[in-house]
C-alpha cells in the first residue's frame, strides 16, 4: 500500500506542476497579446516623433505645415524652429506668445495646428517642430532658376521697344530741326533790323524807265 500511495502522490505533483506551467504559459499569452498591440503604437508614435517630413517648396511658394493629430486641449500648442519658439499658446493661462521668424508666418489661434508660411524665402528653410505632439519637418527651399526667353517672346519684347525708340528719335529730331529753323529766321530779322537802326536816313529810291524801241 505504501508503494502505491508514493506513486499516486507523485502523479498528483505532476499533473499539479503541469497545471501550474499551463497557467503561467496562459498568463504570458495573455500579457503578450495585451502588451504588443500598446507596444506597437509605442513604436509608431516614436517613429513618427523622431523620423522628420522632408519638404521642398521653390521660393515665392505659400508652405503649410500640418500638424494633423489631434491633441489634448488641456496642453500647451507650440511650433519651434531651429529650437527658437516660433509660436505658444497655453490654456491654462490662456495666453499666447507669438515670436515668429518673419512677418510672412501665421499660426490661427482658432486653429493652431497649422503652420503657414507665405512668400517662403531662403531664411524660411531649417527645422520645424511642433508640441505636443513633437512631430518635425525638415524645409528647403529651392531657388528656380531663370530660363532664356525663346525667340518668339524676345521679338514680341523687342520690336515694340525698338519702334518706340525710332518714334522718339524722329520726334527729337523734327523738334531739334524746326527749333533751328526758328531760330535762324530770327537772327535774319535782328540783323535786318540793326541794320535799319544804324542807317536810318538811308533810303532806297527805284526809278524805272520805260525804254523806247
């Protein structure tokens, strides 16, 4: 009876040590299945927060930065670039700071997920960030290089220009002219009339003659 009851009692150790392993083989599944999914998101907000958005934009172009995901309203809404505080506004103390690089940015206070920028210049370019939410851009902006005009659009320039200037040069021309003509006549007339000044008595008498045949 001893041999049987030793041999009983180690069967129920076992089937109770392989219950207790099929429970902790249970409870891991359970811990993974719940910890992956959270995990995972960890990862893709991580992703998100440290990968920036490259944008190329050509200068004179109007560049929106959208910081799409919704926040908690509670926390304080910022944009940085360079690191520089561009723009903050906390509802707590229901204040707003605006420090912004240059005149041409603007973030809505109504809607301060968006960061525009109009008429972007070469010192628009750098790094943008905005907070909570730590998602960054990196901006650059190109310089659109100024293509020769083709030989049609160069005519259609020229020739107007150039008729211009012959119009004007003859109308300098005849003014120049008639000026000089003008003042030629007159200086006939002085001389005639000095002269009549400085002979006054001086008079000329024609005689005509009839000639007989």
């Amino acid at each position: 009876m001893c041999v049987r009851n030793t041999h009983l009692f180690d069967h129920m150790v076992e089937n109770t040590e392989m219950v207790v392993f099929q429970t902790g083989i249970l409870h891991l599944g359970c811990c993974i299945v719940f910890f992956l999914p959270a995990y995972g998101d960890y990862i893709i907000s991580l992703g998100k927060s440290s990968l920036p958005i490259i944008i190329t934009a050509t200068q004179g172009e109007n560049v929106v930065l959208p910081c799409n995901e919704s926040w908690d309203k509670t926390e304080d809404h910022s944009w940085r670039k360079n690191g520089s505080l561009l723009y903050n506004y906390s509802p707590h103390m229901n204040k707003t700071v605006m420090n912004y690089s240059s005149s041409r940015m603007h973030v809505d206070p109504q809607n301060p997920h968006k960061l525009q920028i109009s008429n972007v210049q070469l010192s628009d370019a750098g790094h943008y960030e905005c907070f909570p939410l730590r998602q960054r851009w990196i901006l650059i902006i190109e310089v659109m290089e100024s293509k020769p005009l083709p030989l049609k659009d160069m005519l259609l320039y020229t020739v107007p220009l150039v008729t211009g200037l012959v119009v004007c040069l003859i109308i300098f021309c005849t003014v120049w002219i008639h000026r000089e003509s003008k003042a030629s006549f007159g200086s006939e007339r002085n001389m005639e009339r000095s002269l009549h000044n400085v002979h006054p008595d001086v008079q000329t008498i024609c005689v005509y003659t009839n000639a007989e045949i």
